[in-house]
C-alpha cells in the first residue's frame, strides 16, 4: 500500500483543515445517521479513543467480547471524517456497521457534523480536555502521524495553536462551539477529560445515566480496569500500534494520558503568554477547565 504524505493547511469555511478530512466532503455531509447512533466527537488528542472505548464495552463488552481480541478500535469505532484514497473512508466503516447502536467518532467542529445526526436527534457525547495539555498531546500526535501537517519546533507550534491553525481549526472554537450547543441540543453529554482522570468510575457512572444503561456493579469495574491508561497503552486493539500512518520510533499515540503534563513543554514565558490570549478567547464563565487536578 502506498503511504499516504503530509498535507498543507487550507482554509475550509473558516476552518483550517487539510484534503484528508475534506476530500470526501459531500459524502460525508450525506451520511444518513439512524435514531440510535451515538457520536463521539471532540477536538484532536482530547481523550477521543479513550471514550470511544469505554462506549464500546459498555454496549458490546459482555455480548461480543471477541470483538475487543479482534477487531481494532478505529473499526469498531470509526472515523466519519478521514478520507485516505489508498485506505477505507470513515464514512464507507461507518455504513458497514454491523453493531447496533453504531459508535461514530468526529473531530469536526459542531458546524460541520452532517445533518442528520440532529434530525434523528442522536446521542452525542463531547469530551474536552484544558488548552495547554491538549496543544502539548497534539504536538507529539502531528511528530508522529505521517498525515499531519508537519509540526516544526514547539515555539512555533505554540503560536499556531493560539491562532488555530491546526487540523480541525481553533480550539477555543471547538469547545465554545460545541458547549454551546448543548444549550439546544438534550441529548449531548460534555465531558472533561480532567474529570475522567480524576474518576474514571463516577465518569463512567454518568455515561450510563445519560445513555439509559445500567450495567452491575461487576461490570462498571471491569471496564473501569480496561480502560485504564497504561492497559490500553498495552492494548494492541486500542493503541493505533498496528495502523501503518504512525511512526511509534517518534512517540506513542498514547503518550501519558496526564493532567497538567503541559509544565514540562511551556516556558514561565509562555504560559503567561497563553494565559493572557485564553482570557480574551474564553468569554463564556459557564464553561470552566482545569489546567491541573490533584489527585
């Protein structure tokens, strides 16, 4: 198969994207959700897979377990966005879903989801992750995943950031976009991935609450336990290992999973840099993140 390269940033309606999440556009704006698909969206490197598996095993950990031996996550669970001409769309694994719910997965911006996911008023939850942690988890993700734009020195990463020139545009659009849509859409559930690292069990606890499901207390535990950070990093099913677009000799796709991890990439100057562009960015007080948890 022929390796796919890296892609420049264009503006796409406002957004900066590249052709592998833009190439396949129409047909993705098509896609026809059914009533009991469940979206997973978020913005880049912001606890996307991790939440994507907990949803796994919570419908079809105990019916299908062979699935989670077999069958990797980004099939079981795909990506509506990419396009890769040599590899599968995300919109062609989605329609082949053989699973009911289907278990989507997006990193598009509120304003790009397809229509019909609002129609059939799907279930959808969002996770979001602070600023700084997630910039530096996206840093080692565009180092190592050869479909990334290349992400030259940190300085100059830390830059584009803050002026949202990344795949999937700003991250303060991302998550004020989203947020706000909560506010008509009921059936969205926003989570922080802060609070899913504080306690993955309470956070586990209100998924169930809002997706109707009520798994024993036995259960709960068992996927509390494998969907730890450091037994999913082992997990050849769950950590991208085996998918030929990533060069693991740079650095893991799943990293370290840790809230605050920013201090080791920020300079003193830099973080007071950052802190004083978020106050402009962050208007809304309702939406709050925590740049570190103490656990």
């Amino acid at each position: 198969m022929d390796l796919p390269c890296r892609q420049e940033l264009f503006d796409f309606h406002g957004v900066s994207m590249t052709h592998y999440f833009t190439g396949n556009w129409e047909n993705i704006q098509n896609f026809q959700a059914r009533p009991d698909d469940i979206l997973v969206a978020t913005y880049p490197k912001a606890g996307t897979t991790w939440v994507s598996y907990i949803l796994d095993l919570l419908y079809f950990g105990q019916s299908s377990p062979e699935r989670e031996t077999s069958i990797p996550i980004y099939e079981r669970v795909p990506f509506l966005d990419i396009f890769i001409p040599s590899m599968n769309s995300g919109k062609d694994l989605a329609d082949k879903l053989p699973t009911s719910p289907r278990i989507i997965k997006t990193h598009f911006p509120v304003q790009f989801v397809p229509k019909s996911f609002w129609e059939q008023n799907c279930k959808i939850v969002y996770v979001a992750r602070n600023a700084k942690d997630n910039m530096v988890s996206y840093f080692h993700f565009d180092r190592m995943n050869i479909i990334q734009p290349e992400p030259g020195d940190w300085s100059s990463y830390f830059q584009r950031f803050m002026e949202g020139k990344m795949v999937f545009g700003s991250w303060y659009d991302h998550v004020n976009g989203w947020w706000k849509k909560k506010q008509t859409h009921s059936k969205l559930h926003y989570m922080f991935y802060e609070d899913l690292v504080e306690d993955t069990g309470r956070e586990i606890d209100k998924l169930c609450c809002f997706l109707g499901l009520s798994p024993s207390v036995e259960e709960k535990e068992r996927i509390r336990g494998g969907v730890q950070f450091d037994n999913m990093k082992k997990n050849n099913m769950v950590n991208y290992s085996i998918i030929p677009i990533m060069d693991f000799k740079i650095s893991p796709f799943m990293r370290k999973g840790k809230v605050g991890d920013w201090r080791n990439h920020f300079t003193v100057a830099q973080s007071e840099q950052f802190d004083e562009d978020y106050k402009k960015k962050m208007t809304d007080p309702t939406l709050q993140f925590r740049a570190e948890i103490f656990t």
